[in-house]
C-alpha cells in the first residue's frame, strides 16, 4: 500500500497571518476570511474550512507498506514550519524514522514580485530552511546512550540546491565545520537528476522539471555586489515536481509545466516507445490564489492543468490567504454539478465572471465535458492509493 501524508500545504509565510489575526476592529480594509475562519467562532467559519485553513510549508511523507509489514518513508521538502508539522503529525499518523527527504529546490519566495533573485548568493528559501530541524532524527537526547531515532538521514537534491546548502548550512554538508559540536544533524547527501528515475528507500520517484518563475542573475562574482549596480539577465528559475511509482504527482511551486514534463507525464520516460496516454490515480498541484503570479498558478492556470492532466484525483496545493478551504471546495463541487445551491455562490461569481472570466474561457467547457475530480488538501490529510480513500 502507498500512502501520502499532508505535512503542510500552503504557503512560505504559513497561515494564519499574524495581521490578519490582530486586525483592529475599525480597520479601513475588510477582514481576512481564511485566517480568521482558522478560530472556528461562527458558522461563517465551518464553512470557509475552519481549521484546515491553517497551512505549514508544503511538504509531505510518501510512505509504503511492504507485503511483510515494514514501512519506508521519503520525505519531500523541509521547510520553515517542518519542526512544528511533525511534532503535530508525525505522532497522529505513528510516523518515526524517516528513510530519506527529497529536495525540490532552494526556494526563494517571499519577495513581492515574485520573482526569484540570485545573485551568486541566496536570499530566504522556504524548502529547505527546517533542514537544521532534522537533528530531531539524528542526535542523541541523552548523554549516556545513543537513544537517536536513526543515526542518519539520506538527503537527495539537484547539484544546485547541494550549493546552496554548502553555503547557507556548511555544518550538515562538512564535519570539519562542526568539529566539536555534536548537535547537529547528520546527513548524507545525493545529487539526482531530472527526467531520471531513482530507487530511494525501495520508492520509485522520478524527478521532472517545472518552472518557477524567474530568476534575475548577476553576471557579477563579488558576493557585495550592489543590487542595482553591474548587468543582469532573466531566465526561467526551474525547480523539481516529483512522479511517485509512475502513478502520483508531486508539483508544488509551479507556474509553467514544460512540454517534455508534459509528454513524461502523459506518455512514459522512455522516448522509444509511444505508450498510450495514462491516467495518473493522484495528483497534488500547485495552488497559490485567484490572479495570475508569476511564480505560482492561480486558479485558472490551475483549472487548465487539471484539464490536461485529468488524473483520477487532484489536490490544490500551496495556496494563500485569499483562498479558503471550503471555496475550493465548492469550485469543484460545481465542476462536478453537485454544489449545493448558495454554497460559496459569491466566491464563484468572483471567480467565474470576474475580472479573469474563467466561465467563458474553452478550459471551463472543457472542465465541464470530462469532469474531473478536485479538491484543495490541507495539513494532516493521508491518501492511500490502492484503496482511494481520505483520512484524517
């Protein structure tokens, strides 16, 4: 059996948002539905998903269970929120040791525009700020003893992120910069590839490439370079979604999805033999709000991956504070035609005949035709594969 256990699903900032929370009551701008519903005060609350609107960085454990009873578990992305996502999921689900954690890129997000900057260092990144967290796993609690979860942690990235994490945590890459110290996490790192399948922990998982946004280089060396001095260029900022046992999708932090991911997708790794197009049983996608970004997909970008991917299940990933829970919902409860009447009717009208129209767009009519099943996932939800059900 495969299993997929929800450890956060929203954004790099986590929700609630401290402002929203303490806004004053004569504020001049109007109340944020989604962080406040998290208080599940009114029944206005329940309805825009409560609870579920809370979101720690995304993330999750892919975890399989053997014909004999033995588990592996592959963590993916470890983000700012990942101490505190485990400490309230990992007991809930009796998850323990974890075999490996995938990265799927450095992460820089945060910035107003969107647009990552690098510039031969690195600014905030969210997927990988909670590794100095997994010494949880590693180090020993007691002096007398080794009383550690497991003596290691197998950690897999791109070259480029292994970069980053030499430079910004050299003390889970190097022994010789923490000679001395013993709280720290130890690690052993692989490089992995898109567009190759790897084998981790008995798990097949093939990473594939999407794009991200941006990235403004500089063609400067000098880590003091001055921003707004010396040539730049733009080029697209790719990071890694990850196809699990050639039946789940794993994308979040997406905003083009390149045509060979497509073609990988929907046909095989193998470019010698054109297999039938496939239906995936489960897809998780990224999400982020209602307009277009440049970094993330917004819900009609979103509606249009549904559409092409059309796997059995999809979940919305990653998204902010403009969107609740129950709003999604309700968007694909209408795709289905089974919405209840007034359920969320002025969020559709935002979104269907607002400013994006997405009613008269051909993804809609589309959307309409083959009627695809999809829904927003949040924290401490488990999917399991076989049997196509959804636990808490």
């Amino acid at each position: 059996m495969l299993e997929l256990i929800v450890l956060g699903s929203g954004p790099s900032g986590g929700l609630p948002q401290l402002g929203c929370l303490t806004r004053p009551s004569d504020a001049p701008y109007e109340r944020c539905r989604c962080c406040e519903s998290t208080r599940e005060e009114t029944a206005d609350d329940i309805a825009a998903g409560g609870r579920k609107n809370q979101r720690g960085n995304t993330s999750c454990v892919v975890r399989k269970t053997w014909d004999d009873g033995t588990q592996s578990c592959v963590m993916i992305d470890c983000g700012k929120t990942f101490a505190r996502d485990a400490c309230e999921w990992f007991p809930k689900h009796g998850l323990r040791r974890i075999d490996a954690v995938i990265l799927s890129h450095d992460h820089a997000d945060g910035m107003s525009i969107h647009v990552s900057l690098h510039i031969q260092f690195t600014l905030v990144r969210a997927a990988i700020l909670g590794l100095d967290d997994l010494r949880m796993f590693t180090r020993p609690k007691l002096k007398e003893g080794n009383d550690a979860i497991q003596d290691h942690l197998d950690v897999y990235c791109e070259a480029k992120t292994l970069a980053v994490i030499k430079e910004r945590f050299p003390y889970l890459v190097s022994f010789d910069a923490v000679r001395g110290f013993t709280s720290v996490a130890d690690m052993v790192f692989h490089v992995i590839e898109p567009g190759r399948q790897h084998v981790i922990a008995g798990i097949k998982i093939l990473p594939l490439e999407v794009q991200h946004g941006f990235s403004v280089v500089s063609a400067s060396d000098s880590l003091g370079v001055d921003l707004n001095v010396g040539p730049t260029r733009t080029e697209p900022y790719m990071t890694l979604a990850f196809l699990i046992e050639d039946d789940i999708l794993w994308m979040t932090d997406a905003s083009i999805i390149p045509r060979k991911t497509w073609d990988i997708l929907h046909h095989g790794l193998d470019k010698e033999i054109k297999h039938p197009r496939r239906r995936l049983s489960l897809a998780f996608i990224d999400l982020s709000e209602i307009y277009p970004l440049r970094a993330h997909l917004s819900v009609r970008t979103f509606l249009e991956v549904v559409e092409k991917l059309f796997a059995v299940r999809t979940y919305a990933i990653g998204m902010n504070h403009t969107l609740c829970h129950g709003e999604i919902e309700a968007l694909g409860e209408e795709v289905q035609g089974i919405r209840q009447k007034g359920r969320e009717d002025a969020f559709l009208d935002q979104v269907l005949r607002g400013e994006e129209k997405i009613e008269d767009a051909p993804v809609w009519s589309s959307l309409k035709q083959k009627v695809p099943w999809f829904r927003p996932c949040y924290d401490g939800m488990a999917v399991r594969v076989e049997e196509q059900q959804q636990s808490e």
